[in-house]
C-alpha cells in the first residue's frame, strides 16, 4: 500500500489556514481525506507560559503537547489510527474527550507552528504558506475568539499584539521560502486550492 499524501498548511494565526483545509475537505471525496490539526494538541491553561504582564501566552511551540503531537502525526502517516484530543478552550484541566481519526489516502495537516518540528515538517509532500496582512489577521482572530473561544476583546487585543506578531517572526516566516505553494491573495487562494484539489483527486 502506498504512503499517503501528505498536504501541509502553514502560516500565522488567523491567515486562512483552516478555511482552506476545509475547503479541500468539502470538495474531496468521501473518505478520501482526513485532516490534523495542531489546535487539539493544546496544553492545559495551568501549564501554559505567562508573559511579564501575567498573560498566558499561547503563541509559542511550547504551548503544545508536542510529544504527543509528533507521535500521532507520525502514526497516522505511517497507516494506523490516532486517538485525537478535544480541546476546549478556557477550561482547565482540559476535557478528556478524544476523536479517533482513521488513516487516509489523503492527510492535510495545518498548524501556525506545522512546519516549526522537523519530525513533520520532512514527512510533508506538498507545503502551503498562507499568509495576510497583520491588520486582517487581527481583525479576523478578533472575530474568531470571541464568537468561538469566549474571550474579551482586550485580552485578544493584548495577545496578538503582544504574542502572535513576535510569534510569527520567530517561529513562521523563516519556513516561508520552504513552500510548495505561497497563499497571499485571492488569485494565488485560487490557483494553490485547484492545484491542491487535483492533486488530491489524481492521487
């Protein structure tokens, strides 16, 4: 049997990233198509880092369960099932619901740090940097975590000025001439996603 294809999606927080995963998860077929995202792999809120003005910072590799994250990207690559962690943000100690996640022909795996760990980083066919300016990716994750994760404005405000810019010049960008594939607008939105698309039909 061969390997799967193994389509990676990076870039800063609120870029696109899972709107395109989600995107090529509608259109593919049945069963053709998992995806693996870094968000499950979360640490509890008791564990994460604070900042010096006492504001947890999750915009950091080491936010992540990355021992467990590694071992289940590598294990679902390699044709056997995962146990997938549910995480619920702003609870503490985290919920212990899982989701199991069968292997596929097709992965798409996406993350701001995805291509930070080498153990994944080299087990992807088809790299994706997705990428917008910082003032819409603000106002994007402003939306985001208030409608999805329940937090205040300000404390959204305070992290991705604080956090997810520093994050993203640390941890992201350095990958960016890595890419199969370079996501800025909607023209190169369009044209990554067919390509992508057919990719995964013809495999």
């Amino acid at each position: 049997m061969k390997p799967p294809l193994v389509i990676g999606i990076c870039g800063g927080s609120a870029s696109g990233k899972t709107y395109l995963k989600d995107m090529l998860l509608a259109r593919a077929p049945e069963g053709k198509v998992v995806s693996f995202t870094l968000d499950s792999y979360y640490l509890p809120r008791d564990w994460q880092k604070k900042d010096e003005n006492g504001y947890l910072n999750f915009d950091l590799p080491e936010a992540l369960n990355t021992q467990k994250m590694i071992y289940d990207f590598l294990d679902l690559t390699n044709g056997f099932s995962i146990e997938q962690p549910v995480y619920q943000y702003k609870i503490s100690p985290p919920s212990l619901d899982f989701r199991i996640i069968e292997p596929a022909p097709v992965i798409i795996a996406e993350g701001i740090f995805l291509f930070h760990y080498k153990e994944i980083r080299e087990r992807i066919d088809a790299k994706v940097f997705i990428d917008a300016p910082f003032d819409v990716k603000r106002k994007r994750r402003i939306e985001r975590d208030i409608r999805e994760r329940g937090y205040e404005l300000s404390e959204i405000e305070y992290r991705f000025d604080n956090h997810a810019r520093d994050s993203y010049n640390q941890y992201v960008l350095p990958y960016q001439q890595e890419a199969d594939y370079e996501v800025t607008d909607d023209d190169s939105f369009e044209k990554t996603f067919n390509e992508l698309l057919n990719r995964i039909l013809a495999y």
